[in-house]
C-alpha cells in the first residue's frame, strides 16, 4: 500500500461530532459486465474490489438503511439521498433490487424523505427495469461517452464488442418513462471531436448532462498533447461555446456550476466550488468508505476502517478524510489559495490533486485547464453587465465605497436569483403541478421581458426562499414552498403588464405575489386559488388585494415589506401587517433619520439612498429600542422595529454594511466558509465565527464613522468606544489563518482607513 501522505487526505477517525451526511453511494454489485479501461474502480491503484463480495446481501442493506434513517433522525434532517452504484448495480437483477429498494423506503421514509436513484451503463436496463423503478421513484443516469466511434475507445465488453448499441436502446427506453430519467455522464476524452460528442449527448435529450475529466493524479498524470498548456480547458471550452449558443440546453452541470460559483451561489459538483461534500460510499461488504474516485489515488485511498454494522455514520464522517473535504479553502494547498479564482474552482476534485510524498496537499493535475475554464465560462456569465469594477474589495475597506462597486457586485444578483429559481424547478415532481405551472409563464416571460423577471428573482427574499426549497429545514411544507413559483410568475405578469391566469397556493389564508401585494382569501384558506393578472390589477374569486405599501421621502423610497412569507429569516420575530398610524411612523421616522445622515455621513447615506430598497418591520421589543437584521441572501433589505431619527440613522448605517459585506462576499471569498475557529469580540458575550467576527468589525466600523461625525464629548466616547471595537476585531482577524487572500487585503484596508480617525 502506498505510504500515508504527509497533506491533508485519509486517515484516521476522529472523535468530534461531524457535520450531519445526507447523501450516499450504495454499492449493490461489486461487478461489471462491460471492461471499461478507464475505470477507476478496477483500472486504478485500488484494487479492493478483489476481495469484497460480488452483490450485497440483504443484511447488510438493512443494516446500511437502518444507520442513514438513525443518523436522519439524530441529525433532523428533512431528506436523505441514496445512489445504488457497482460495479454494474443492474447484475443484483430485478428482484434484489426490489428487495433493496423496498428496504431503504420502509426503513428510512418514516425518518426523512427519500431520493432514490441508480447510475448504470445501460446494457441491462428493460422494460421490467423501468417499471421498478417508477414504482419506487428511482431517477436513472447512463454513461455515454458520446457517439459510436467514442464510447468505442473505452466502454467495451471484455471480448472487443462494443456497448453503444445497447446504451442507446437503455436512452430510447428512458425517454418513453421521462419521470426517471434523470440524465448522462460522459468521460472526456481528447481524441474525441467535441462537437461530434457534445451533438450526440444532446440527441438522446437528456434532463441533465455531466461532463466528467478522466480521473488521474500527479504520479499517473492524464494524457496531453505535447505544447498544449490546457488541452482539456480548450476541448471543453468548445462545446461550452456551443451550448451556449444552443440556449444553455440541457443543464450541464459542469458549466452551471462555475456560472452559478462565479455569480456567488452554490455548485452542484463535486467537482468545482469550495463548499464542503457530505457524502458517504457504502461498499458491498458493508465497510464506509469515502468518496469513489480516491481509488485513483493509491491502494486503500477511500478505506475508513469503518463498518456499518459497528460504526455509526457520525463515526464515519468524522474521519479524518471525510472532515478535510469539509473545511472549504482552508484544506487546499498554498498555490490554490493564492489563486484569484479559488472561490469557484475550489481546487478541483480533491483525487486529482493526490501526489506521493505530499499526498493531497497539491493543486489538481488538471490546474492549468480548471483556471483557463473557469475563466472562460465565467466570462461568459458576467459580459458587460456583470463586469466586477477592478478594485472592489479595496473600495469598500476604505469606507462607504461607491455607487460604480456596489452596481458592479448587485449585477450578479440578476444571475443568482435565475439559477436558484432554476435550480427549485428541477426539483419538481408530479405532485408540483402550481409550481410548474407557475414555472412555465416564468419562464415564457423571461423569453419576452427578460429584464423584469431578473429583476424579480433579484428581489430581497427570493434568494431566501430558493434556498429554504434547497436545504428545507426540518417539518418544512416543501410542496407548499415550492408552489411559491406560481407567485413569483404571477408578480412577474403583473410588474409587465401581461395578463395572466394561473393555479397559487394559499398559505395561511394569503395568496403572496411577492414585491406586489397579496390577496386574503376566507373559504378554503390553504387550498388553491386561480389568480388573474389584468388590467385591473390581481385578483381571486373571494380575495381582497392588500398591495406592498411605499415609505417616500426625497431621500428614501422603500417597500414597508409585511407580507412576504419567506421575510421571516433574520435574527428577530417580524412583524405583522402594520396598520396605517404605525405606516405613517415609518414614513415620518425614516425621512427624518435619512436627513440626519445626509448632513452627518453623506458619503454612506448616499449609497443608502440608491441601494436600500426595502425596510421589513420588527416586532418592538420592551427590551431594546436598538432591533435589527441583515439576511445573508436578501440583498437591499434591511429589518428594523420602530425606534427614533437618531437610532434608526445608527441602525441604517450598521445593517448596511453588512449588506455590502454580503454582496462582496459573494463574488470575492474573503476567510474559509463554515470555518472552525472562534474569536473573542468586544461587542458580543459569545465567541464568534470569522465570518461572523468580520461582518460585526465592518458594521462597526461604519458606526464608528458616524459616531466621529457627531460633536460634543457623548459623541466622542462612543466614537472611541467603538474604534476600540473595530480595533480589536482587525487583530484577531489579522492573526487568524481562516483569511484568504482577498480577505487579508479587506482587513488591511480597513486598518489603513482607521490611521485616518
């Protein structure tokens, strides 16, 4: 076995308590009837398979199925995901799959929804098969590596014969059951023409397709051509540029996530983005293993020593292998971490970056063309309109920053908002029919007013209710958020002026049309309603319009937000409809605290005036007068609860920068997402995260700002007060090591700003 490595990489187990797991590999035949060379189950350096059995045994699936419902229910989690692997899972035949299947369902549906899909190479699946697994609502994915002649050069049986026909005939047999078909992965191969693949890929019209670099490592590096510096990068920079020009159809799921990571939001591979992996891989045997790919690595690679009959999945995931794929920029090597496009392409897959001597500790093998294709795919996203101004991790350190930086970084929000909604309707099943009715005029309206349907999904909120549908927090109604798309449609007809007629479920006895209104239904209050979109406004048959209400001032023009249901996400109760004398108090309160700030902070209230577009309103606390919140996706969004000019002209200015520290942070990595380490910061009881620590060093820091504009000795002992604050929170960020490069240039310009105090 090849000696342990001296970077971070398998290992040992630990103790600690791991972060929950809710998808999993389950090897349910050790086997394969085709000779694929380039597999790195039985072609790479582990050679496990040898001596595990050849199907799993109905045992051994109980038991793996009891672990992930015990972990579901310990964990809370909402949902579990299971992938039936191989080997060649199809060789168990269709009653052992049977038998599988309906042991997962009973064992773990009571715990968590269960998604359950299958990846084979094809030359099995039949009728019977499909039927199976339509009964149990198994999504199917195939390999195909494109046309005849290149599937040829790799998936062959052992005696020569080609497999492409048989695939083919599995494709056909999935389009006539599209409720399980759930996509292709194809293995890139230079030789191949990558137009030629790409038409081919695109002619068995699949949901999805994933574009996959053959699996190597520094000591068995892939095949280049000599004096091409990223070969790979141009190969699938071709057909990037192609599918592109076709619409962006079907999903690829290697370019949505670099346009997804480049815009700030999160990547649906493993294979790009730093956001951490939580999957598990359960072998024939029953053993935990990590992810599949390590077998390129070494011998042992993927081995945790771990069993599901002794070790629970919190043991498993707390090995030490598991975890360093779990700490974001801080596991990647000193070269990755100095790249300027870290925060998208996260070095790689961790396997390709493995080196004897070093072990993982390295960037991937494949650096040259992830760097060339990041950048070319994400120059495709941002084009003009989503340009980053050159400096602007620089502009806001010094201050307030400028209306230029804050256009710039609010730009990608157009994008995020559009792939989040997307990435909601892919979800969506045969019971979503408001959703996907409210999903197809969304997407109508986006091929004719592209312009008010970005606008709208850049709305504060809808980002929040993306992710809740993404990452439902336990006991969430996910049908009936999900059905929140008939909404969003519905306010995208009425901000165009298209009239429109469709399917909205109630919630609470209200009908939401987000940044729009909402109807108060009485009969049947949480069924659904037909709403009409015209010319007199939007209605439903026994529903009362109650509109998103304005507070206007020459200063500031903002929604008074009571009526979004997904508002409910900051760090304090919200309020309920506020009733026209409490309306009117906003109205008068924030004109006056906007005066204040224009005479004593121009530059800051200024930003403020342009970007802050909505105020959500708190429920007053007998406690504090000082109530406020910034949600981290609801950019130009503010949640106050009422107090006076003088305390709002405050709160103003310190939610603001956390909403522009939030922005930036999307499109620039400035510490280690979901870092470990803690701080002690003056202004909290409890040690706070980087992130954390850095957010309240920067709101602060604006305070302090304000507190120095203001005269007379009050004023000037909470300037000092929190100067010593923003003073404090730049040590303890300067000296921690969860700073990334970007990260260390922010904090030094802040502390280069305070030498001007």
């Amino acid at each position: 076995m090849t000696p342990r490595m001296s970077g971070p990489g398998p290992s040992s187990p630990t103790s600690d308590l791991a972060p929950a797991v809710g998808e999993y590999v389950l090897k349910v035949h050790g086997r394969c009837n085709l000779a694929c060379d380039h597999c790195y189950v039985y072609e790479h350096a582990d050679q496990s398979w040898r001596s595990k059995p050849a199907a799993i045994s109905p045992e051994t699936a109980s038991r793996a199925a009891w672990r992930m419902a015990e972990h579901a229910a310990a964990r809370g989690l909402d949902r579990v995901t299971v992938v039936l692997h191989g080997g060649e899972p199809l060789l168990i035949g269709h009653e052992g799959l049977r038998a599988v299947l309906r042991t997962l369902r009973t064992v773990i549906e009571p715990v968590a929804r269960l998604e359950l899909g299958v990846h084979t190479n094809g030359v099995l699946l039949d009728e019977r098969h499909c039927e199976l697994f339509e009964e149990y609502g198994v999504k199917v994915g195939v390999s195909l590596d494109g046309d005849r002649s290149a599937n040829d050069l790799h998936r062959r049986y052992k005696d020569g014969r080609t497999s492409h026909p048989e695939v083919r005939s599995a494709l056909a047999l999935l389009r006539e059951h599209p409720s399980i078909y759930s996509g292709i992965l194809c293995t890139v191969d230079l030789r191949n023409d990558p137009i030629a693949v790409y038409e081919a890929l695109v002619a068995e019209r699949p949901p999805h397709v994933d574009l996959i670099l053959p699996h190597a490592t520094w000591d068995d590096p892939p095949v280049r051509p000599d004096g091409v510096a990223a070969p790979y990068a141009a190969w699938l920079g071709r057909i990037h540029d192609r599918w592109v020009a076709d619409g962006r159809r079907p999903p690829l799921r290697l370019f949505d996530s670099i346009r997804s990571a480049a815009g700030g939001g999160p990547s649906w591979s493993e294979a790009i983005g730093v956001g951490e992996v939580g999957l598990l891989v359960i072998d024939t045997d029953g053993s935990w293993e990590q992810t599949d790919s390590l077998k390129t690595a070494y011998d042992g690679a993927p081995q945790t020593g771990m069993n599901v009959v002794d070790h629970s999945v919190d043991m498993a995931a707390g090995h030490s292998g598991v975890q360093s794929r779990r700490v974001g920029i801080a596991g990647l090597s000193a070269t990755c971490r100095a790249c300027e496009v870290v925060s998208i392409c996260g070095g790689g897959l961790y396997s390709h970056r493995y080196k004897s001597g070093s072990g993982f500790d390295n960037p991937s093998v494949y650096c040259a063309d992830l760097k060339e294709l990041v950048q070319h795919v994400a120059a495709s996203v941002e084009g003009p309109r989503h340009a980053l101004p050159g400096d602007a991790v620089g502009a806001l350190a010094s201050g307030p920053g400028t209306a230029e930086v804050l256009t710039g970084l609010r730009d990608p929000q157009l994008s995020i908002g559009m792939a989040l909604a997307a990435e909601v309707a892919k979800e969506l099943d045969h019971t979503d029919e408001e959703a996907a009715e409210g999903w197809a005029l969304l997407c109508a309206l986006d091929r004719e007013r592209p312009d008010v349907v970005r606008e709208l999904l850049a709305a504060p909120y809808v980002q929040e209710w993306a992710v809740r549908c993404l990452r439902p927090p336990s006991g969430a109604d996910r049908r009936l958020d999900r059905s929140h798309l008939g909404g969003l449609a519905a306010a995208a007809a009425a901000r165009a002026g298209v009239a429109a007629e469709l399917p909205i479920r109630a919630r609470e006895g209200w009908l939401h049309v987000p940044t729009v209104g909402a109807l108060q239904v009485t009969a049947a209050r949480d069924g659904t309603h037909v709403v009409r979109i015209g010319e007199t406004g939007v209605s439903a048959r026994g529903g009362a319009w109650h509109p998103v209400r304005r507070a206007t001032s020459p200063l500031l023009d903002v929604a008074i937000e009571d009526l979004d249901p997904f508002r409910d996400c900051h760090d304090h109760p919200i309020a309920g409809r506020q009733t026209a004398p409490e309306l009117d108090d906003w109205q008068r309160s924030l004109a006056e605290a906007m005066a204040l700030l224009h005479r004593e902070l121009p530059a800051y209230a200024g930003l403020i005036t342009r970007e802050l577009g909505t105020v959500v309103p708190l429920r007053p606390s007998g406690r504090s007068r000082r109530l406020s919140s910034t949600a981290r996706r609801a950019f130009g969004a503010v949640a106050l609860a009422p107090a006076d000019a003088d305390v709002l002209a405050e709160l103003l200015v310190h939610e603001f920068q956390h909403v522009k520290l939030n922005l930036l942070m999307d499109v620039h990595a400035l510490c280690v997402p979901q870092g470990s380490a803690l701080m002690e910061v003056p202004w909290r009881p409890d040690p706070r995260p980087v992130e954390g620590a850095l957010h309240g060093t920067y709101a602060f820091f604006g305070v302090a700002e304000l507190w120095r504009a203001r005269p007379g000795p009050e004023a000037e002992a909470k300037f000092c007060r929190y100067r010593d604050w923003v003073a404090k929170g730049l040590r303890e960020l300067s000296a921690s090591n969860e700073m990334t490069g970007a990260g260390e240039t922010f904090v030094a310009g802040l502390a280069a700003a305070m030498d001007h105090w």
